[in-house]
C-alpha cells in the first residue's frame, strides 16, 4: 500500500490491515456503557494515522445513539451523518461493501449518482469513505472517513480492512442488547452482490435463497476459472458441498480459500445460517479463546461483560477457520472437543452450551509436518481433514489468469471509476509468463496499481510491473493428466501412502483402491517420485 495518501500528509498509506487488527483488539472486550470513549479513541487513532480531517460513528436515526464524531470539521460530520440517512442514498449505496468517494463528480460514476456526489463537494468534502455496519446496508450505522483533500489513489480495496473493525463494533452491540442496530432483511446480499455490479451482473436474479451476510451470489460468478485444476477444484465443492463434513482446505496463500469456503457454506443445508469467519493468525494467543469459545464477566482483566464466541455466533451456520495452523497448541484440545461433542464451556464458565456448527478449516502449512514437529495435535489433524480439498496456485492454472485480471480490472474500473476496457493480449501473455508467489492476491495488486496508473482504463505491459521478472517452468502442468498426477500424489502424501481403510488416499480421493492402484501405474506414480 505504498501510495500517496493526501497531500501534504506522509506519502505512505499505513498498513491498514494490521490498523485494523490493532483496533478491533481495541474494541473487542468494551462493556456497552463505556464503548462511546473507546469509539472515540479509535476514531481519532484513524484520522491521525491515515490523515483525514474527521471521523464519526453514527447509529441510524431514531434508535438508541452512539453517535461519535471527532476532527476538525464536525460541521461536516453533521452533514455527513444526514446525508447518508437519506432514503436515496441507502438505496444508491446499497449495491456495494462500502462507499468511496475521492475527487470531482463523475459522471459515470455507478456508485453515486451526480447530484448527490456534487452535493458533497460543494460542502467541501472531497474524500469520503463510508464503511457500514451491515455490509450493504448503510441504514444500519457506519463509520465514517473525510477529508478535505482530494486522494485519487484511494481505493475501495485499500480500505476493505475496516469492514472487519466495523464488524466487531457491531458485536459489541449486538452482545450488549443494543436495539440500534436492525437484522438482515430477508434475502439479504452482501459482498458478493458487489462483485456482480461490478461486472454487471443482474444480482436480483442471480441470488441463491439464503441469509448469509457475505453475499448469496452463485458460485460461478465469484469464483472465476475453466482451466482442469480449477474445475476439479469445482467438482470437489459441489461434492461436499451438501454434506455436513468438515472441510480442509489447503493451499498456498492468496488462492482464493475463503471465496471457496463461503461458496461451500452458500450450496449446503446451512446456507440460510450465517457463516462466521476468524482467522487464527490475525489475534494474540490471549484472545484467541475468548472469540473461539466465548466468556462469561469476570473471566479476566476487563471482562467487564458476557460474550458469545464465533462457535455460538455460528450456531446452525459454518465456522471458517482460516490459517488455522496457528491456532495456539494449547487451544488445541478444546477446538477438538467442540468438534467431536459439539459441545464447549466459555472462559470462566463451567456450565456446557450445545453448538451445532459446520466447520471449514483452511491453512497454508503442511500439518502433517507440524503434527511431526509436536507443533499441531496428530487428533485434531485428522479430525480437520475429513474432506481435504488442495487449491491450485496460480501458475498452476496459467490458462485462468486473463479472465481473472480482466474480472479484477472490471471491478476496479467501477470502483475508481474509469471506463472498462479489455486487456490487451500482449498484457495477458505477460500476466501468464509471471510466476505469482503471492497468487491471486498479489494479482489484485497488480491490477490495481496498473488501473489507477492507467488514464484511461487501458492497461499496458508498463503499467502492469511484471515484465522484467524471470518466468518460472512449472512441472504441475496444465493438462488433467497432469493435474491428476499432482493431486494424487498430493493426497498419498497426505496419507503418507496409506491407499486403502479409513482416511486412506482411496477414500479421500473418492475411489475404489483397486482403481487407484490401477491409476498409479497408468501414471507412472511411485512412492519416494
């Protein structure tokens, strides 16, 4: 994220990410009667680290307030809060994850809509950035960001991060009784109904019956791919999908591990429940527990008040673990009980509360090795991987890569905006010539960069920064042969060459042992290969 903020300020964005994860630590624990001050120091932490002139937390018209406003220019922040109660802009911005607004009205924006964005710039407000309570649902409460100075480099994506600080206000006061802040409608449509507006996708349409509060779009509009590594990918989800096992999703970072885990979640029984996600890397080992399993007041130091974890949250829904290789080992042995009993206690709670929750684990860490090394329980490993499904990198499906960057430019070209344009076949020639240790996610990066580089939405080779990396020859192949041969051997490795009985490579890979064997020969796979 190095890329000028304002001018005049430093010109680095900070870290949003880790902000973010600082602040929500901030506020995780917070009884309800003290949580304004601690909204205030939050506020004013972002305004003074990401250079704004204002912030403010507002609560929807007629509930119970706590409305929070700090910076300079509070008459803005007044103004602020009433333009974002009208009934026109709710139903404007809800179409997207947040709203961004940075620089002169434009007219093609499909945010908001010219008026409206000429409004805010008569008052002086030049960049706005409004993250909801409710993703989508902008009625529901929000924060919000000003400032006076225009930042045509800021980007919906760079700020995505406070979408999990405004989450954990929300279950503040959610534990806390609070009636200020409303259910999801029915049928409500989250981050994925973003994804299809920004690639023009009808979402009225397309939406799958359900509650989940990430998005209920089909899994076709997400996840983007027809190379033979990403349809086996495919073939497995729906596999499962219906099934109330549990999932082991493996793979390297920035593969796309969450998108599969919530397309699970979508296509199974569950997907009318809420899919609650924790990433077991991202919080210190002290609070791990507590937002897992929960606590009753008094458990510790400022446990001032009773809180649900993410298994009770996720109650008749699907947890997502993600990087779950860090969960803490002494953690270990309770996760494992919720998951064999479906039962747990809250910290500093002897009394047993019934749970009934999917989980979908995901890690980017070989644990088989780390059970090896005494650092994951052997128990829990096998109790996790039920139905392992390994996500190929991204060299591994070359063939994807255009359609993925062309999905990502379009997204971005909304969200600047800027008028969509395809990409050159010189650019995606060069996309697939790059090796992608970041994946996906570092293609995002790239792409964002070359779309805010590029004038007027046509990406060129020296916009998109890869061409001088050396291209790597990958043995994983592109063929289903190939790809067959890879992800056998990937699961009697993780079998360690047990080919038939219970959770051996047969049964994980869904065939007879006879035909497996037959297949290893027809492959020329031989164990030490």
């Amino acid at each position: 994220m190095g890329v000028s903020a304002f001018p005049g300020r430093d010109n680095r964005l900070p870290n949003v990410e880790r902000l973010a994860q600082d602040l929500c630590a901030r506020v995780s624990h917070v009884p309800l009667e003290t949580l304004d001050d601690r909204l205030r120091e939050v506020l004013l932490r972002l305004v003074d680290e990401l250079g704004l002139d204002g912030a403010l937390f507002v609560t929807p018209a007629g509930q119970r307030a706590h409305n929070v406003a700090v910076g300079s220019a509070l008459t803005s922040g007044r103004v602020i809060s009433e333009f974002l109660a009208r009934p026109r802009v709710q139903g404007v911005t809800g179409q997207c994850e947040m709203l961004l607004i940075s620089g002169p009205p434009h007219s093609t924006s499909s945010v908001l809509s010219s008026d409206d964005h000429l409004h805010l710039w008569a008052l002086g407000i030049r960049t706005l950035v409004v993250v909801p309570l409710w993703r989508q649902r902008f009625e529901s409460g929000a924060i919000a960001l000003y400032s006076q100075r225009s930042n045509s480099q800021l980007d919906v994506l760079s700020m995505r991060p406070l979408i999990t600080l405004a989450e954990s206000i929300r279950s503040v006061l959610d534990q806390g009784g609070d009636s200020a802040l409303p259910s999801p409608a029915p049928g409500y449509q989250g981050q994925d109904v973003a994804r299809r507006a920004a690639n023009g996708t009808n979402g009225a349409n397309g939406a799958d019956a359900g509650g989940d509060r990430q998005g209920l779009a089909p899994v076709e509009e997400t996840l983007v791919g027809e190379s033979a590594a990403w349809r086996y990918v495919m073939f497995r989800l729906e596999q499962v999908a219906a099934t109330h096992a549990t999932v082991l999703l493996l793979g390297e970072t920035g593969t796309g591990k969450e998108l599969v885990a919530r397309a699970i979640h979508r296509r199974s029984a569950r997907g009318s429940g809420k899919f609650v996600a924790l990433n077991c890397a991202a919080l210190p080992a002290t609070l791990v527990e507590s937002e897992l399993f929960g606590r009753e007041r008094g458990a510790f130091t400022g446990a001032h008040s009773s809180q649900a974890g993410r298994f009770e949250l996720a109650h008749r829904g699907t947890l997502f673990l993600d990087e779950v290789g860090d969960l803490p080992i002494e953690l270990q042995p309770k996760l494992l009980r919720v998951l064999q009993e479906g039962q747990l206690e809250r910290l500093g709670s002897t009394r047993t509360v019934d749970v009934d929750v999917r989980v979908i684990a995901a890690t980017n860490r070989d644990l088989t090795e780390e059970a090896r090394q005494n650092r994951f329980r052997d128990d829990l490993y096998y109790r996790l991987n039920v139905f392992p499904i390994t996500l190929p990198s991204l060299r591994e499906r070359r063939e994807d890569i255009p359609a993925l960057a062309q999905h990502l430019a379009n997204r971005f070209a909304r969200a600047m905006p800027k008028p969509m344009k395809p990409i050159p076949d010189a650019v995606a020639r060069a996309l697939q010539q790059y090796d992608w240790p970041g994946n996906i996610r570092e293609l995002e990066n790239v792409i964002q960069r070359a779309m805010i580089l590029s004038p007027d939405g046509v990406i060129s080779v020296n916009d998109i920064s890869v061409s001088s990396a050396k291209p790597t020859v990958t043995s994983a192949g592109t063929t289903l042969e190939e790809v067959e041969r890879n992800h056998i051997q990937r699961m009697l490795s993780t079998t360690l060459w047990r080919i038939e009985g219970r959770r051996g490579a047969a049964e994980l890979l869904g065939l007879k042992p006879s035909t497996l064997r037959s297949r290893l020969r027809k492959l020329g796979i031989r164990r030490g290969m």
